[in-house]
C-alpha cells in the first residue's frame, strides 16, 4: 500500500467540500469515546469527504490511498506537514473502511506466531508497550492503525505504513531524545515490519485505572471481545449492507483470535511487568473458539 497520494485543491480547481451541519442527513458527526467530535464525514452516492476541524476537508479517490485535499482557511496557511499527519492517521483509516477494508485504533509487533496488538483509547499507551517489546526484539508492526483480513480460516494483519509516536513521557523513559518534541509526524521515510501479511495472533484492550492497581489481565469470552474490539473500530459509516459485512468480519476476528483485557495503573514503574505478562500470555494463549 503507498503511504499517501494527496492532491491540494487550489481555487481554480472549483472542488467545493460539503456544508458541514447536522441538517444534512448525508453528513455524520465522528465522535470519540468520550462523545466529542473529532470529524465529520459525508456520504452521497459515490461522494465521500472527511472533515475535520480546523484542518481540511478531504474527498476520497478511487482508491483508498488517494484524495483530494481542501485545507482550512488560515492565517497563517495551514502546514503540510499537519495536512499528511491528519491524513495518514484519522483520515486513511477510515477511506479504508469506506473502500470496504477494516481497521482498528491500535499499535502492534510481530512476533514469532502472528502479530500482538494493544487497542485502547489515545494516551492509553499502545505505542508506549509496543515500543517497550521492540526494545526486546519485537519490531513494530503499527502505530495507531492496524488493518486485518477476515475473510480466510486465520484472520490476517494486513501491513500498513506507520510513523511510530510516543508521548514525552515515555520518550524521557526510553531516552528517546529525538521523539521528545516531536508533535506530527514525517511520511516521507515510513517504517513497516514486512511486506507480507502476517497471522493476528492475539488482542490486548489496554484500560488504564485512576488508583495504583497491580497489572490484571483476563482473557474474554468471545461476545465481550466482540463489544471491545468495536469501540476501537474506525468505521465510516454506509448503508446497512456494508454495516453487516464489517459486524461479522469482527464477529470472525473475536471468535478465531484470543483476546484480553489488561488493566494497569498510569504509571511507567508498571511497564516491564505489563511487557513480561504480554509475552507470556501471547506464548501461551491457545486460539480463541466460539
């Protein structure tokens, strides 16, 4: 898959994005799990845009990877740099869901028996612990979106250029001096494990706890799977058809892929045991059964 093929609509090209209001039963507001508004997106016939605010409107192509992009009206001009950003990380994801792809808000490594992802909410600490088991010889395989197949016997990880983020914090954990002030990121030279699709080997819902809590994790029955792994889907939203389609490829994923819950404190003293029970969980996990 290219990383992005992004085309900036000038005023002579006349490429007028939606009104964007709640009026217009074409557009849907994108909230996050706290229900604030992140973006919108529009859907009319073969017509599909992205909005968000303050940033660009973006009218999907033919194929998922390419748009037309409308930057915000600004003073100073909106940067490229955030435009690409937006783009690769909330607005790619979703063109894939609309061009009838999947796609979950996770970071993940390979491993010798698949590929191990953590879902969670943002600042949660997905990049965080997939950085933490790279540091023991697991390469990434993404950061922020993971893309699988479903529709074989094992459920694929599908590879995805990535641009790996880590809070501060973590960076100062890590002595990561280059990633301490780095706010967007650069597509130009994008990071991949491999090329080939690899086995999902197993799931981690990643739940941070507001009081000092030792790291708990607990596997999950296939219908509390399912209900997990979905407020983590980016899911641009269609007909019902296409709705259907995407509940059972998820419903597949959570009955052929074991999936957990880790619960752990906010805290950076708590990583390596969450790393030491992630490797022996993923060792020793047999697959999930319906």
């Amino acid at each position: 898959m290219r990383p992005l093929q992004l085309t900036i609509a000038s005023a002579a090209d006349a490429v007028e994005p939606p009104d964007w209001h709640d009026g217009d039963p074409a557009v849907r507001a994108q909230r996050n799990l706290d229900g604030s508004i992140w973006a919108y997106s529009y859907a009319e016939g073969s017509e599909r845009w992205m909005h968000v605010p303050g940033i660009a409107s973006f009218r999907f192509g033919p194929r998922a990877e390419e748009s037309v992009v409308v930057p915000e009206r600004a003073t100073p001009p909106i940067p490229l740099s955030v435009i690409e950003d937006t783009y690769q990380r909330a607005v790619l994801p979703m063109a894939l869901h609309a061009h009838g792809g999947e796609a979950v808000h996770a970071s993940a490594v390979l491993t010798e028996d698949g590929v191990v992802a953590f879902c969670g909410r943002s600042e949660t600490g997905k990049s965080t612990v997939a950085y933490g088991l790279h540091r023991r010889g697991f390469p990434v395989w993404a950061d922020d979106t993971l893309v699988f197949d479903a529709s074989d016997e094992v459920v694929q990880a599908v590879p995805y250029p990535y641009r790996l983020r880590i809070r501060p914090e973590a960076a100062e954990y890590f002595e990561l001096r280059e990633l301490r002030r780095r706010d967007t990121s650069s597509w130009t030279a994008l990071e991949q494990a491999q090329a080939e699709s690899a086995p999902l080997r197993c799931i981690f819902l990643l739940q941070r706890e507001a009081a000092s809590t030792p790291v708990e994790t607990v596997r999950l029955a296939p219908a509390e799977a399912l209900a997990g792994v979905m407020e983590h889907a980016y899911w641009f939203r269609l007909d019902d058809e296409r709705t259907r389609r995407m509940i059972g490829r998820y419903l597949v994923l959570a009955t052929r892929v074991p999936v957990f819950r880790m619960r752990f404190w906010a805290a950076l003293d708590q990583l390596p045991e969450m790393l030491d029970r992630t490797e022996s969980l993923v060792r020793d996990c047999e697959p999930a059964t319906a």
